[in-house]
C-alpha cells in the first residue's frame, strides 16, 4: 500500500476524509479502548431522519373510510383512486378494499370526518398509532415545484425560498446538530455533538452550516458511517506473518504519520491529514473494542439474525427470516445498531438515512405496498431494530419520514399516481403528542375532484414548522436558531404551532 492507496483507504474504510472526525470521546481513549461489551445504560434524545426519494403517496397509506354516500370524501377518494389500489371501478370493490386490507384505528383517536384505516402490511405503524407514538402532519407545504431534485433540495434544508442551484447550503439536519452543539457548550467548553450519515453519499440534510458564508457549508460535525463493522484503519492480525507486505507497509505508515505529526506546523493545510490518520486510528481501536473485541470470528456484539436477515437475503431465506425488497435500507439499519451501540464513543445526536423508489406513476400498489411493508410491518426493518434494541435506546428514539413533494389525488391511467405538491410528514417516538394535525381530507379538495383536472394536495403548513418542532422534541430551545424565520411561515388555521411537542 502505497501512500496515495492509503488515503484512498480512508474515505472507504466508511469515514470520509472532511467529515466530522476529531474524536475525543470521554468514555474511551486511544490509550484505554478496554469498553464493556452492550449498549449504554442512557442516551439522549436522538433524532432519526428518513428521506423517502420519489415523493411518498401517503394517502395510499392511510385512506380515508369508505362510505355509500357519494357526496363524501369516502366515497370520491375510492373512485377517483380505484386504479391505484388495483381494484375495478365497483362501489363493492371500494368496500371490500376498505374492510379487508386495513387497520382500523379506535374511531375515538381521530376527529371527526378524518377517520382513516393504515396499511395491514404496516401492522408497526398501526401499533404506535395506537399507543399514541405516531404524530401525522397533514397539508405539509414544501416546494412548490414538482421537480424532484429542487422538491428534495427544499425538504433536506428545511428552507422553502431555496432556489434550484442552492445546492451548498446547510441542511436542517446540520444546522440542528451546530445548534445543540452550542448549547452542550456553554457547559463545556470541549462539548461535541454529530451526525452519523448512514447513506452510500453525505446528504443534503446532514450539511452543516458555513462559519462566514450562508451559501456554503461544512461537514466538520458528520461521520459517514457506510460499513459499521469496518470502520478505522487496518491493523494487522496478531496471528498474520510480521514480514507480510500488509503488517510491513501498516507499521510503516503508522510511524511515518506520528513523525509527520511531530514535524509538522500545525497551521499546515496538510496537518489535517495527519491529525486525521491518529483520530481514525484511535476511533476505529475503540469502536472495534466495543463491537468486535479481540476475536473477530466470535464479535464481543454480533450482528442479530433478524437484522442480517434484513440485507442478507440468502440468510434470510436459510433461517426463515424476513427480508427486505431494498437491502441497502437493511445494511442503514445494521449500522443504525452498531451506532446506537456505540453513541457513547461517536457523540451523534443524529442519524441521516433514505429509502428510495416512491415515484410510483405506474402500479403503484405493487410497488409501493412493498415499500411501506419494508418500513412498517411488524418483522419490517424500523420493527426489527427495535425489538433488538433496550428499552432505554428505543425510548430515546425520536424519527422523521418525509419526501420531497406528495402525489396527485386521483389516479392515473397506469394506475399510478403524479406528482403533485402538499403532503404528509410523519413523525414516531415515545414522548411525543400523538395524533392528526391540520385537516386529513379537506372538503375543498372534493371541489377540485370534481373538475376533472390533476389536483394537489393544498400545502398549508410550512415544513419550518415541523420541523421546528421535532428540533424542540429533541433538543428544548433549538428550533430558533435552526428555523429564525419560523413565525413567518404558513400554519394551517386550527393548529397550534407547538404541533405535537
């Protein structure tokens, strides 16, 4: 390995080189990477953001009840919707769809004329509706453009007025982490909060913000995490030949980097480097302390079946486990578990995942229907990490599930739906207020129904809003250096600002 190979190694060793690594954990040192095995006995609250790329048909999700009565968004939803639910255009057939594949949430948890069933696939969902964990927020207005790469520009910054070329501005996501890393410090002075970003690539949301330029940012507070289990820089196994290539050219480098730190004026733009290579090095002994130990063979954590199985197919299959239809959304969950783990050693207050394919213009009950399962049934992927996860982690556990834009209310002639603007936003967690918020099924969209034309769902309250509110949910006094301009954004008339904190 020369020295260009190695620092290739360290963007794919599953850290990216500019990211958030300065690591001074107080519960481990490079000089003591001893570290009990299991997770912590606490942690913080932590924020879990879920992109949907491709514009979620929430509504696919969560239907309104049927009714006979034609006049009724009960009955007009089922109509103008039959081919997207792959049934025929037969009241019947509304009503069989409705009785025999959802949910039916207790009447009494939902207002008036708002009644709705969930998905029987997202039997998860449905249970923390149920014991009051589930907050959906209706009427959610983001872009007003159907474009997708602007309508995700716009949800990831958490900033309506960004223009289509704003593409280096600071996340909402970064900007909250830089907010409670603030806060930490007028405690302590060496306080640091991160982000782990568990996507193949840095997204948007986790940017954080520029020091000098609101038209820039920094990652200087994100840990990509792309490989959990392999995350640090190679060592050389104790039973590996000590004149191999590889134990040589390790040794090697790891002197030749401790002398340039030596040498070397801190001030240097290539400092950073070599500063690098020691927190990496010492980063990677204490996470491999806690995970793996000294066996690699027999790991002090090993990875739980039920969450392999989620990104291992033939696993799956060979122990009858479930698996998922986008295993890369499982390998994000192994490494959500490793964090989650080891939140004590990374500091994270924030986890930055996606899910992508919810641009469903043809067949959209096929495919959607799998994606939501992958999510949200009982043995799907946010189930199975919580059933692997203590009770003091799940409680802690705070997530966000939201798109670019929303689809369009009537289906398509390939039995799909368009793109179209407003939509939900769901947010999940122990702690907050459960419940509907803005109108589910406004009447004047019956109105627009009736005309013929495509109709979007009215976007009415502002994503500032909400996501202002998930910031106080998981740090109190944080949402107004994240969202300053908050109070300017629209609310829908009847709810209240604070939402579901």
């Amino acid at each position: 390995m020369n020295r260009r190979e190695f620092l290739k190694a360290l963007s794919a060793s599953g850290i990216l080189l500019g990211t958030g690594l300065s690591w001074t954990s107080r519960s481990a040192s490079a000089a003591n990477v001893t570290l009990p095995a299991g997770f912590p006995s606490s942690i913080p609250k932590i924020l879990i953001n879920i992109t949907l790329d491709g514009g979620p048909d929430f509504r696919h999700l969560l239907p309104p009840q049927y009714l006979a009565d034609t006049a009724t968004y009960g009955y007009q939803y089922w109509k103008v919707r039959a081919n997207a639910h792959a049934i025929a255009q037969q009241e019947a057939a509304y009503e069989a769809r409705w009785n025999n594949d959802f949910l039916k949430p207790a009447q009494k948890a939902a207002p008036a004329g708002n009644e709705f069933g969930i998905l029987n696939s997202a039997k998860w969902l449905f249970d923390q509706w149920e014991a009051g964990n589930l907050a959906v927020v209706n009427n959610a207005l983001g872009s007003n453009s159907r474009d997708h790469a602007h309508g995700l520009l716009v949800m990831e910054q958490g900033d309506r007025n960004a223009g289509a070329h704003d593409l280096d501005k600071p996340g909402w996501g970064g900007r909250l982490a830089k907010a409670m890393q603030d806060k930490a410090r007028l405690v302590d002075a060496n306080a640091q909060v991160k982000i782990v970003s568990l996507t193949h690539e840095i997204r948007r949301f986790s940017y954080g913000p520029h020091p000098t330029d609101s038209r820039k940012h920094v990652n200087d507070q994100v840990i990509s995490v792309r490989n959990s289990r392999n995350l640090g820089l190679f060592e050389p196994d104790a039973a590996a030949s000590i004149t191999g290539s590889q134990a040589v050219m390790s040794r090697a480098l790891k002197a030749y980097y401790a002398a340039k730190r030596d040498e070397m004026n801190v001030t240097s733009p290539y400092y950073k480097f070599v500063r690098h290579e020691r927190d990496m090095r010492a980063f990677g002994d204490a996470i491999k302390a806690r995970l793996i130990g000294a066996d690699e063979d027999n790991p002090l954590m090993p990875v739980p079946d039920a969450i392999r199985a989620l990104y291992d197919v033939q696993f799956a299959e060979e122990k009858g486990l479930f698996s998922l239809n986008q295993n890369d959304f499982g390998l994000q969950i192994r490494n959500l578990y490793d964090c989650l783990a080891c939140q004590d050693i990374l500091n994270f207050r924030i986890a930055s995942m996606a899910y992508r394919g919810w641009d469903t213009h043809k067949n959209q009950k096929r495919y959607i229907e799998q994606r939501f399962e992958d999510l949200f049934h009982e043995k799907g992927a946010i189930a199975t990490l919580f059933n692997q996860l203590p009770d003091a982690i799940t409680d802690n556990l705070i997530i966000v599930l939201s798109g670019e834009f929303g689809r369009q209310l009537k289906a398509n002639g390939d039995n799909g739906t368009d793109h179209g603007r407003g939509n939900s936003i769901l947010v999940i967690g122990k702690g907050i207020k459960g419940g509907l918020y803005g109108d589910m099924f406004p009447a004047a969209e019956l109105e627009r129904v009736a005309t013929g034309r495509s109709v979007d769902i009215t976007g009415k309250t502002g994503i500032e809003h909400v996501f202002a509110a998930v910031c106080e949910a998981v740090e109190p006094s944080t949402s107004n250096a994240v969202f300053p301009e908050k109070a300017n954004a629209p609310l829908e008339e009847g709810v209240d600002g604070n939402l579901f904190v």
